[in-house]
C-alpha cells in the first residue's frame, strides 16, 4: 500500500522561502540606504533589487514544483 505524501514539509518550505525572500528584500533595500532622505538609492536600483527577489522566489517555486513531481511519481 503506498504510503500518502504528506503536505507538511511543503507548506512549511514554502513558508520560509517566503520569510527568507522578504527578509533578502528588506536586507537589500537597507543595505542601499532605500528609503531614506538621504537619496543614496534611486527608485531604478530599487527595482532591480525586486526584481532579483522575485527570481529568487520563482526559483524557489520550481524547485517546490519539481519536489512534488518527483514525489508523486514515485508514489
């Protein structure tokens, strides 16, 4: 009898993909002074950090989905 895949692992792997993504958005908009009245960082670099966040979080999903692939063909 196959065993059933349990969602646990998946959901709390999502869970601190999503806090590990914030906390690299939030690092890196610190690191480049954004936002501050300073105007060390320029709306433009602050774009690319997002977009590099967003990569960073769409990687982390294809590897989830690939996860669950893997695990449902094995069951």
């Amino acid at each position: 009898m196959p065993r059933p895949i349990r969602l646990a692992p998946i959901s709390v792997t999502l869970l601190l993909a999503g806090a590990g993504a914030g906390a690299l958005v939030y690092g890196a908009l610190a690191w480049i002074g954004f936002p501050a009245s300073t105007g060390k960082a320029t709306i433009s670099e602050a774009l690319e950090i997002v977009k590099i966040a967003l990569a960073v979080i769409a990687g982390v999903g294809g590897v989830i989905a690939l996860v669950v692939a893997y695990r449902s063909q094995r069951v």
